[in-house]
C-alpha cells in the first residue's frame, strides 16, 4: 500500500511547525469533524487536524459556515481530539464569537480550549481582529491566523472566487500576515488567492503558511477531507486533487447491501446465532 511513513511520531507542537518551516519540510493538513475519521487521518501521518467550521457545510448541509453555532464546533472538536494521537489539533472559532468584542473573543477562546481539550485556535481576518487574536495569545491559546477567501465573510465578499488578485487587498493582505505573525500566531492558513502572491508572503512571515488554493509556495497544504476522499461529487474547484472516489465506494457497496437484503441473500446460515 502506497502512503506516508511518519518518521517523527511524536506529538506535533506549534513549535515543530516553525520547526519544520525553518527546516524546509512541507505541512500536511486535513479537516477532520468526528472521532472515526480523526482516527484514519491521524493514523496516515497528516500533521495538523483542522476542526474546520466547514464542518458546518460538510456535516449539518448548510450552505454557508455561518450557521455553526460555538457549542456544535465544542461537540466536533471534542471527538477529534479523542481520535487524535500525534496530530496538532486546531480548532475553527465559528462566526459571531471574536468579531464583535475582543473580551468575548477571549472568553469563547477560553471555553473551546477548555471544553475540548484541542491545542490551537483559528480566527479568519486580519487587522481588523488583532485585538482579539492578542487577547487569546495573552491567555496562552495559539492561533492560526486566516487570509485570503475567508468564508464567514461571504455576505460582504458576495463570491467565492479568488481573492486579492487587484493590488490594493494583495497589499492588505501582505500587512496582515505581518501582522499576524508579529502579533505571535504559529501559523496562516492562506485561501484561494494567487500563487506568485502567497509564495511572497511565505518569504516575507517566520511562522509556516498553508494553502488551500493559494499554491505550491507555501509551506504545507490543507483539504477538506471529504473533498479529497471524493465523497460529495458536486465540488470541483482547480485546487482540490481527489485521492479517492469514496462517493462511488460507498454508494455501491450500500447498493449491494440493499439488494442482498431486498433478495433474502443477507444474512446467509453464515451469519446468523
Ligand atoms: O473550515 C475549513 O474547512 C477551513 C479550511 C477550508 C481551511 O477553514
């Protein structure tokens, strides 16, 4: 079976992170939103488990990530984290709980890192959150910054095409990593905008980027899992690669476990007491 042979197994920190960028070794980062799944990712060496707020899209069907409520991404985060042995486990702040009162977003910080046991915070945004991601450093939380297409922003964005591509938000977004990364964050997730853009940013910042469409420049990658396991046939977009066809899998094998019990096949003298 081709795959990855984790060299290094033990519990990934922020700290090896910057570790790793500084030693030119690429990040490798999956969602993940329950305990199974956090158990196969895990177990094929990815190093980071974003408990994304996609999860609000991927698990509950909603459109938008804006629905997901704190308690709902405290339940998924949980799970991960008892499926999880040496991944880092990050953690989405969902929509409404850092945006409007940097204390608030400390306390709800707070709350998460308590109630779920994960080892790191993501917040989407730059200057315009810095007092609530200084705040929930002050309080010992690391956090992953977010640029780019940040999608509980989509109301004001209107789209989800590639962001930045016009001068004035390239040079936003070039101050807000700095920002970010002077402020003490161990990382930016960097989403759907050009690449020639995200490389020079990863030069310009200290800590690792990770790119979800923002290309090969970066210092690691993330996926939603869902996606590049092919399990919802309906997304396409020019940055996901599928490792799998998971939508054809299960739905043939639950196609044959429904003929098998329509024609009396299943359960055979086999499997029964
Ligand atoms: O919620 C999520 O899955 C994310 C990734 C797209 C980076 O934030």
């Amino acid at each position: 079976m081709a795959g990855y042979i984790v060299e290094d197994t033990r519990k990934v920190t922020t700290h090896r992170l910057v570790e790793m960028k500084r030693n030119g070794k690429k990040i490798a980062m999956l969602t993940s939103y329950d305990y199974s799944m956090a158990q196969l990712v895990d177990a094929a060496g990815v190093d980071i488990i974003l408990v994304g707020d996609s999860a609000s899209n991927m698990m509950a069907g909603n459109v938008t990530t804006l629905p997901i409520t704190i308690d709902q991404m405290i339940y998924h985060a949980r799970s991960v984290v008892r499926g999880t042995q040496r991944a880092l486990v990050v953690c989405d702040m969902p929509f409404g709980t850092y945006q409007v009162d940097p204390q608030d977003a400390a306390r709800n910080a707070v709350r998460i890192m308590q109630e779920t046991g994960c080892d790191a915070l993501k917040l989407e945004g730059g200057i315009e959150i810095l007092p609530a991601v200084k705040l929930i450093l002050d309080a010992g939380i690391p956090v992953c910054g977010h640029l780019g297409l940040t999608p509980q922003s989509i109301n004001k964005f209107g789209t989800y095409a590639v962001r930045a591509k016009d001068e004035q938000e390239a040079e936003k977004l070039r101050t807000d990593a700095l920002a970010l990364a002077e402020a003490g964050c161990f990382a930016i997730v960097l989403e759907k905008i050009p690449a020639a853009l995200a490389t020079e940013v990863t030069k310009s910042v200290n800590i690792p980027t990770i790119s979800i469409g923002a290309g090969g420049g970066c210092d690691g990658q993330v996926l939603v899992v869902h996606d590049m396991l092919g399990m919802n046939k309906g997304f396409s977009p020019k940055f996901l690669r599928r490792y799998a066809d998971l939508y054809s899998v299960i739905t043939d094998a639950v196609g044959n476990y429904v003929a098998d019990v329509k024609s009396g096949d299943f359960p055979n003298a086999n499997e029964q007491y």
